[in-house]
C-alpha cells in the first residue's frame, strides 16, 4: 500500500515540475454517456456467472450517481453504479459479443451506447493472480468540444520538438477497480484547455515530437449545423489578439465550405452532415496570426477522421442466387453460397453481417429442407427427402442483417435446383434373346436390346451402357450403346469358327454413365448366339510355300505337291486345284493330288523373275454348289545355270585406217556370278587376218584394234566369246574403216563426193515420174468404179451372207475364250497333236542393239529384219491349228458322195422345188447352168 502511494505522489510531483496546465472554461454539460463504445478485454473465452466485466459511464448532468441501465442480451447485467455483470454463463465462440446498453436521463430522454466483451489472451501471469478486464479508454462523442492549441514555435514552418522525459507511470495488476480507475491526469493541448509549460532543461535527456491525433467526428450527424467539432487556441492568445483560419480538404479545397473556423474564437465547425462512404478522411491546416499581421505560430495539421455510422443495409451480390442439388445429397452436403456486401467500415460491427433463411417455398416434405451458415452464406442440404419428381425446385427467401444479425436487414432470394441422381437403373424390355449369325464374319450385328430408365431423359443418369459380363472370354463379340443411348448393340469383332464352337451364351448388364446414386440391382439379359455354318474355302499349308529348283529343271518335272484342307469338317466335300496367276506359264498343277510340275522352260533370267525368286498362285476349290476358293503362294528360288553365253553389247565401229586407235567393246552374260566374268576372246575366219582382240585387265571388256591398214568400207569382225565354264557365243561386230588417222574418226562416202549437178537432175526426174504414174493409176481406179456391175444373184434370190471374222489372225490364242469345248475331240484323237508354243530346242539369234548414231539406223534395221526372218522363236509359229474335230465314228455321210455316182447322171430337179437355196445346189450338180450357155 505504501509503495502504491508512493508511485502516485512520484507521478504527481514529476507532472507538476513536467507540465503547466491552464484551463478554459468548462462548456455546460450535455447528458449522455462517457463514451459511444466501451470494450471490456477478457483472457478467457468461458465466462462465468457473477463475472464483473467493467463499468459504463453516465452523466445526466443533475449529479446523480446511480442511474438505471437496460442491457439488450439479458444475459449481462448493468448495475446502477455502471458495473457489467454476467446473469449466466456466456462462451465467447467468435472471441467477441457485443450489445448495447441504454439509459434515461432526467428530462426522460433514452442514450444508447454499445459494450464490447472481447477475448484476448494472456500472455503474462501468476497462479495466483486471477484474470484481469481491462477496460478500452471511451470513444467521447458528446463530450465538451476538445480544445487543441498550437505547439510553441521556434520559428520557421516545422514543428517544435519538446525535450522532456514523462516518468513510467506504474499500476498495480488485479485491481478490483471500481473502473475505469483513473491513475494520473496528463494536461496537453490535446485534451482540454491547458496548455504545456516550458520543460525543465535540467531533464533534458529524449526529444520528443507531438502528433496531433484525429478529430472523429460521426457520420450523418442531424445538427444543427454549423457544429463546433473542436477548438484550436494559440498559447500566444494569452498576450495578443489572434486571428485563425484554415486551408485544405473541405475548407479551400473540393468540398470547398464543408468546415469552417471563427477567426476570432479558433472553433472548427462542419457546415453540413458528413459521409464516411464518401470520403472517410480529412486534412486541414490550421493558421493563427497575430491581429497585427505577425505569424506567430507554425501551421498545425489537423485531420478530421468521419466515424462509421450503421447507415447502409447489406446488398445482395445478386439477386436470385441460382444453385442445383442432386436429389440424392446426404443431410449437411453443401451446394451452394450466397454473398452479400454491407457500403459500412469493414472494421467495424456495422459491415459485419449474418445470413438466415427466413421461408422456404415449398415446405414439402420438410419446411427445414436446407440451412444456412449465417457467416460463410453456404446452403447445405439439412433433411432427407430430396425427389426431382415430386419437387423439382425450392425458393429461399434469405436475409442479410449486419451489427451481427441485429442491425439493419436485406433481403434476397435463392433458388434451388432439384438435379436428377441416378436413383434408377437401366431396365431390359427383355431378360433372354435367341438369335444366328454366321461364321467368319467381323462387325456383323448379332443383336440389339432395347432398355428404359425412370431417369430424367437426356441426363448421365440416364444414358445407357452396357458390359459383357459373363461368356465372352474369347473376346469374340463387343457391346456398344446406340445412338439412341437406351439401346445396347451386341457385334463381332473376331471371326466365329462354327467348326469350333457353334454356340455362345452371354450375360449383358445395363448401367449408366454415372454411378448409381445409392445401392440399386441392375439389369441383365442373356443373348444365346447360335453360330452359322458357311461354306469356307480351303485353307493351304502353309500359306506360302517356299521351294528352290535350278532353272533348266526340264518340262514335266515334279516341282513339289501343294495341297490344302477344307475346314468344313462338318461337311463331305472335294478339294480340286488348278493355277491361279502365272506370269510366265511356267507351273502345273494336277487338280486331284496338287502335284506342281514344270510346264514350260524356266529361265532365272526372264523379266518375271525378281532376285531369283518366282511366284505363282495355286487355287483350291471345294465341290459345294457355292464353291469357295483358297489361295497359297509357291515361292520358287531359281539357281541360275550357266545357260547363257557372253555377248558383246556393241554391234558397229568406226575406226580410222591408219594409226587407228584400239576400240573397247563390253562383254554381258545373263547369267549371275560364277557363270560370266572372266571372259576370253577369239576372232573367228577372216577376221583373224585384219584384227586383233584381247581381253582387258578385269576380263571384262575387249580390246580390238586394227591390225593391217584397210581400204575405206563396210566390214564385219566375227568374235568368239567364251564364259569362265567355257559357254561362248559368236558375236558379230559391223566395223566401218574410215580414210582418216588416229583416233579422229572422219568418214566420207565416195559416192557423195562425185554426186554433181546431173545426179541431182536424174533424181528429180525420177521423181516427176513417179507422180504421173500415180496420177494415171487413181484416173484409172475411178473409172473402174464407175462401171455399174450386174449383181451376182438376183434381188428376189434370198441367200444367207457369209460373214468373215478375220479368222486368219493369230488364231484362238488371239481370243480370250475358254476353248477347251474345242479340244474334247482333240483329247481323243492321239494322232492330231498342237504346237502353238515358241520351240524350244533351238537358240535365238542376236539382234543388235539400238544404236546411239542416228545414221546407222538403216543398217539396225536391215541387220535385225534378217535376224527376224531367221528366228524360229519368233511369231507366228509353224504349227498345226485345230480349230475342230467332230470325232471319229459318225453316223453320218460326208458330203463328198454328192460328187458322182456309177449309175450315171443324177436327176438333180427336184432340188429346185425346195426353194433357191437349194436351186443353186441342183444347177452345180445338173449342169443347169452349162445348158444356158
């Protein structure tokens, strides 16, 4: 306790060596309370019954000291004294509450203020020390207009910094009040109307400069107006007149005239209602000079804050809210979130709003279908008992109230969307389906199933799909939703062998695109697919029959035996054969054994044949009266045999005849390697005597070079060329030796250098000639013409026309007919045979290369039409045509025994009877036409 008094009479000596003070006089009390707001501090969220929280403050201006309070939550109590109760038990669960507090002065006029228990915990303390409430210093709104005088000057426009130390001012913790409890006074021309003295320089140890604090002033004040706010007062006012004015926000500046100063007792006054969602904020400067026109004082800035009055109702962000809720949504299942904004300071319990939902339209089949948060706004579904089909939609009729849900109330709405859940399964319209398909056939439709779902039409839950669930382990069929989506369609997407499994049993089951909203049986049916026999072609093994011969194998030789095997084991049919394509007619195929022979001579070399290998298709046919046919490939590997001999590839040279240079001819064999390269040469007859011919270093090439000089003409050298086995060809070279030398072939034809003028003449002469003859022969060919002949037969004589179809041509080889109807007799005639092949025992000629010269192009032509009419391989062939044999052993008579007879002349007349067709017979054999002669 000594200590206690101790530390207030330090305080009080330091103020009073610190501070003067001087007083203005008291301004004639207004009843109200102290401040608008009191904020007691708790450390606990869990208060208890008989807690004493703080004390509000009352003036009714008459001295009383006891008044009566009236708490809007009943659960506080306001003793007369001020103190805050507890009635009951209160838990802090958003570590606030407020509420207000009104009282009566003696004129009968109600004052309201509002309390404010706040949760703040403790940071430091005891065990034995119990909780403390603290008490916030009162907002004063009604109390006497502050008075703020100028700081002292020290000249220029900067603000005076005091140097003075304030001692710590101490007070014990847990004092049990009554409270607020003042513990020192503090005189500054910032309250009241004192002003400070002139700090003792023996102290002299911290600088300190003064900040005016804000003048609050409340927003939406009813006046009257001008209303004094605050008064500014020189300290120089003591010893001259002083003049105040102010300059800024709402005094020179835009809002210009909204506060006004009287120059003569420095009262700043506001001219007209303030709003704080306008502008929350103003700055003035305040000015004070001397009447006689000396600045004696610094501007002092001052800033009037506006304070927030519950002047704005919450806004709905938007008015209707519109949200969906899945009709199988379990109880507390959160959906959706409404908003709304209050124009009020969001610091302060004015912008702090609560939701609720005040109706619900319909209230089937429970008025509290969904509840709100009141301070999130989330809906979340509160019942059980949700169904689109009974209710597909709900209107919320919701508020927004701020001081938390006890002030001002807005109102919106929200509308709630019933969304369809699949709470009904896909139902077949039939459980079991007996359908055919055939086999082999991929992406055939084996079935389609139609089903219906009680779900809204078009949604997820009501769209269709389908599994094979039971059946299908072969992966054979696939099950697909139809463009309807009620629809499954079962297909094939392997081929179905009837031989192996001629029946299938599947179980399908219908589901939807999303899952089941609760547990649900699902739909099945059972398709019995019964597999169809086809008839299906034979199968070859292997399908490509790879076999490797030499080339020269002879005509009729076994190649190898190709069969193939019908999979129809169910049914009794014949496998035959025949050759499909063959480009080159080499191979045969006995159509019972599918023996493959050798039908015509094979050369490695033929332009059919590709790296070595040649391919024919072989053909299986069953007998069934829709015959299938099957396909294998006989790959056949043709060693090459030495069957070709080398040739040279040029046929004409030129050479001059003196110092001629050495001309290098190429050497080509067919053959592959190991039957060509290295080659040798020798020159054959005459050719020995004026040629010489050698081989090159790659034994590729031959050299030959004039031996003797020749005369100027046309000469051929016969070179004989062998292989590296020996096989050679003699090859003949048309060489020209020309009048030049060296290696600068020039040759001149004799005949050109004496052609003169009467050669040229004797030529045009020729020519005139022949244009007559042709003149005369056309002359002549159209006179002829012109003759008018008797026709041969007269116009009533009805003959059939002969008809000529060009049958000379190539014969039936020139037709693509099946001319096997032909040859049924010739089969049985062994003494007729045909030969309509190229003949094969005798070697083709060589026929010379097209030559790069133009001017030897006579000479290429004459050189291969003699090769050509030599060439016994060339078309047409000698051979016997038949293109008819009606068999041996007919009944009936040739008509040769119509030529005579022994038992004389014939009467031939009565021929004449049966028409003219057969007059013309009897004329040839009677002599009818002798007679008319």
């Amino acid at each position: 306790m000594e200590s206690l008094q101790g530390v207030r009479l330090g305080v009080l000596i330091v103020l009073l060596q610190v501070l003067s003070s001087g007083f203005a006089e008291s301004p004639p009390c207004s009843p109200g309370f102290e401040s608008d707001l009191f904020i007691f501090t708790v450390h606990r969220e869990h208060l208890h019954r008989g807690r004493r929280l703080g004390r509000v403050v009352f003036d009714d201006c008459s001295g009383r000291t006891r008044t009566v309070f009236n708490s809007a939550d009943k659960r506080f109590q306001v003793d007369p004294d001020g103190t805050v109760k507890l009635k009951r038990q209160v838990t802090l669960h958003e570590g606030h509450r407020k509420f207000s507090v009104s009282a009566w002065d003696s004129k009968g006029n109600k004052h309201t203020t509002f309390v404010r228990v706040e949760h703040e915990p403790k940071t430091h303390h005891h065990d034995h020390v119990e909780d403390t409430e603290a008490v916030s210093p009162p907002q004063s709104l009604s109390s006497p207009v502050p008075v703020i005088e100028f700081p002292k000057s020290s000249g220029g426009l900067r603000r005076r910094k005091r140097e003075i130390v304030i001692l710590p001012i101490k007070t014990p913790e847990n004092d049990h009040g009554p409270f607020p409890k003042q513990i020192v006074q503090s005189v500054s021309s910032i309250i009241g109307t004192g002003e400070f003295s002139t700090p003792l320089k023996t102290l002299n140890r911290i600088k300190r400069e003064w900040v005016i604090p804000p003048i609050k002033t409340p927003e939406n004040d009813r006046g009257p107006f001008p209303k004094q706010i605050v008064q500014i007062k020189s300290s120089f006012a003591k010893e001259a007149k002083m003049v105040y004015s102010i300059s800024g926000e709402g005094a020179d500046q835009d809002p210009k005239g909204l506060f006004t100063i009287n120059r003569i007792s420095g009262f700043l006054s506001v001219t007209r209602p303030l709003d704080r969602e306008a502008k929350d904020k103003y700055v003035l400067q305040a000015h004070a000079i001397a009447a006689d026109g000396e600045d004696r004082e610094d501007p002092m800035e001052i800033i009037v804050e506006v304070i927030d009055m519950n002047d704005n109702t919450p806004v709905f962000t938007q008015n209707p809210f519109l949200g969906t809720v899945p009709e199988a949504s379990e109880m507390g299942f959160e959906f959706m979130t409404v908003t709304a904004t209050d124009a009020d300071d969001p610091n302060t319990d004015n912008a702090d709003i609560r939701y609720s939902i005040l109706s619900q339209n319909p209230q089937e089949p429970d008025p509290a279908m969904f509840i709100i948060n009141p301070v999130t706004g989330v809906i979340r579904v509160n019942a059980a008992g949700l169904d689109r089909e009974k209710y597909p939609e709900y209107t919320l009729k919701i508020a927004a109230g701020d001081m938390q849900g006890e002030g001002r109330v807005g109102t919106g709405t929200a509308v709630i969307t019933v969304e369809d859940s699949n709470d009904n399964a896909p139902q077949f319209e039939k459980t079991s389906y007996n359908v055919s398909v055939p086999e082999n056939k991929v992406g055939a439709v084996v079935v389609k199933m139609p089903v219906t779902d009680g779900d809204e039409p078009q949604s997820p839950a009501w769209r269709a799909k389908f599994r094979i669930i039971n059946g299908n382990s072969g992966g054979f069929f696939a099950v697909n939703t139809g463009p309807n989506k009620q629809e499954g369609i079962i297909t094939t997407v392997k081929q179905l062998d009837f031989e192996h499994n001629s029946k299938f049993t599947l179980l399908v089951v219908a589901e939807n695109d999303v899952p089941f909203a609760k547990p649900l049986t699902t739909s099945t049916a059972t398709v019995i697919v019964n597999v169809l026999d086809v008839n299906e072609a034979p199968v070859f093994d292997p399908e490509q029959k790879n076999i490797s011969v030499p080339e020269d194998m002879a005509v009729g030789s076994e190649l190898t035996v190709y069969t193939a095997t019908d999979p129809d084991t169910a049914r009794t049919q014949k496998v035959t054969y025949r050759v499909g394509p063959d480009p080159a007619g080499w191979v045969s195929v006995d159509g019972e054994t599918g023996l493959v022979k050798v039908r015509s001579p094979m050369d490695r070399e033929s332009p059919f044949v590709k790296d070595g290998i040649y391919k024919a298709l072989i053909l299986a046919m069953d007998d069934d009266p829709t015959p299938a046919t099957g396909t294998g490939t006989l790959v056949i590997q043709l060693k090459d045999v030495n069957d070709n001999a080398p040739s040279i590839e040029e046929r004409t040279i030129s050479v001059c005849n003196k110092e001629s240079a050495p001309v290098l001819l190429s050497v080509i064999d067919y053959d592959g390697p190991g039957f060509a390269a290295p080659y040798r040469v020798e020159l054959q007859g005459d050719s020995k005597n004026n040629w010489t011919a050698m081989m090159n270093d790659t034994k590729t090439g031959i050299i030959l070079r004039l031996k003797v000089p020749l005369e100027h003409g046309e000469y051929n050298v016969v070179m004989r060329v062998y292989d590296n086995l020996a096989l050679y060809q003699d090859n003949t070279v048309h060489a020209t030796v020309c009048d030049c030398t060296g290696d600068n072939v020039q040759c001149l034809e004799k005949a050109v250098a004496g052609f003169g003028l009467p050669g040229i003449l004797g030529i045009l002469g020729a020519i005139m000639a022949l244009l007559v003859l042709l003149l005369l022969l056309l002359l002549f060919a159209r006179r002829k013409r012109s003759l008018k002949k008797e026709p041969l037969l007269a116009d009533d004589d009805l003959r059939d026309n002969v008809y000529y179809y060009d049958e000379e041509g190539g014969g039936e080889d020139d037709q693509d007919f099946d001319l096997s109807v032909l040859h049924r007799g010739l089969d049985n005639r062994p003494d007729v045979f045909r030969n309509d092949v190229a003949p094969t025992f005798m070697p083709a000629p060589q026929y010379r290369p097209r030559p790069a010269n133009p001017e030897e192009i006579g000479t290429f032509i004459d050189d291969n039409l003699k090769a050509a009419d030599n060439d016994p391989t060339a078309p047409p062939y000698d051979s016997l045509l038949v293109f008819d044999y009606e068999g041996g052993g007919s009944d009936a008579g040739s008509l040769s025994s119509l030529n005579s007879s022994s038992s004389g002349d014939q009467d031939y007349d009565c021929l004449g009877e049966w028409g003219p067709r057969f007059k013309k017979l009897a004329d040839m054999y009677g002599g009818g036409e002798d007679d008319l002669l």
